[in-house]
C-alpha cells in the first residue's frame, strides 16, 4: 500500500515550488521557524516528497514550455546580443568627440563582457565542449581586444581549432 503524503507535506511541495528554498518552504507550510532547516532536508531526503517536487516541476515545465533545450537555446541569445552590442569608445579631444583607439591605432569598443561570459557559461553547463573537458582555456583581454580579435577567436572555438 503506496504511504500518501500528509497535508502539511503536500503543502510543503507546493511552496518549495515557489522558490526553490526548503526552509522557507517549511515555514509557509505551517513547520516551526526553529526547526525549519532540518524539517527542509528531512523533507527533500523523503522519496515520497521527492517524488511530488519532480512531478511538479515536470508539469510545470509542460505548462510553461521551458525545458533545457530552451535554457540553451536563450543562453546562445544572451551571449550573441552580448558580443553584438559594441559600442565605439567615445574620448574628447578638443571640442569634439572622436573614437578612442589602443597603442595599435586599433579602434576601441565596449560590450557586456559579463552578460557575454555568462552566456557562454551556461551554454558550456548544458553541453560537452571539448575544450572543457580536456581543461584547455582561453585567456582574452576583453577590455582592450578589439572586435575583430574577439570574432577571430570565437570563429576559432566554433571550428575547434587547438591554437
């Protein structure tokens, strides 16, 4: 005979959905304040409670339509619009403004650096990328490489080149 959850239990699985935050959770579902750490961990080691937080999810990733193929494909957006979004360095001289350059005479662009990272993060989470997992690295000097340097090495990592 299949053990149901008690109310307390089922509401428990209701408000983790809320936030993912087991003793927060806890403490909505009725838990006492003092205990709600522990009740969390006991609650999320039960297989039954288990169970009804993975279903839930499931249902609700069926609803809203967003599954890791979604994660992914958002996460390539994200780090495109990131490296697309340059704009030129802009530096007085005199009464006028004109684009800054580096000691090449390389014309100077910034862009979300981070938002572009990040992006690339989450793409590297969701699949195998060679060079992750032979623990090569790229090192770029994101704040003075100019854009064609930064598309010549993206075009690099999307052949696989070693070098």
């Amino acid at each position: 005979m299949k053990k149901k959850l008690t109310p307390k239990q089922k509401l428990f699985v209701e408000e983790y959905l809320i936030d993912l935050c087991a003793s927060k959770a806890c403490i909505r579902a009725g838990y006492s304040a003092k205990t709600a750490t522990a009740a969390g961990s006991r609650l999320l080691a039960n297989v039954k409670v288990k169970e009804k937080i993975d279903e839930a999810k499931a249902a609700r990733s069926q609803v809203v339509k967003i599954d890791a193929e979604y994660v992914l494909k958002q996460s390539v957006k994200l780090h495109e619009r990131c490296m697309s979004e340059a704009s030129p360095v802009m530096v007085r001289q005199g009464k006028d403004w004109v684009q800054d350059e580096d000691e090449h005479g390389n014309k100077l662009f910034k862009f979300d650096a981070s938002g572009a990272a990040k992006g690339l993060e989450l793409i590297g989470k969701h699949i195998t990328v060679q060079s992750f997992n032979e623990k090569k690295s790229l090192t770029l000097d994101l704040e003075n490489a100019t854009t064609e340097e930064l598309e010549a090495e993206l075009a690099a990592l999307k052949r696989g080149d070693d070098e």
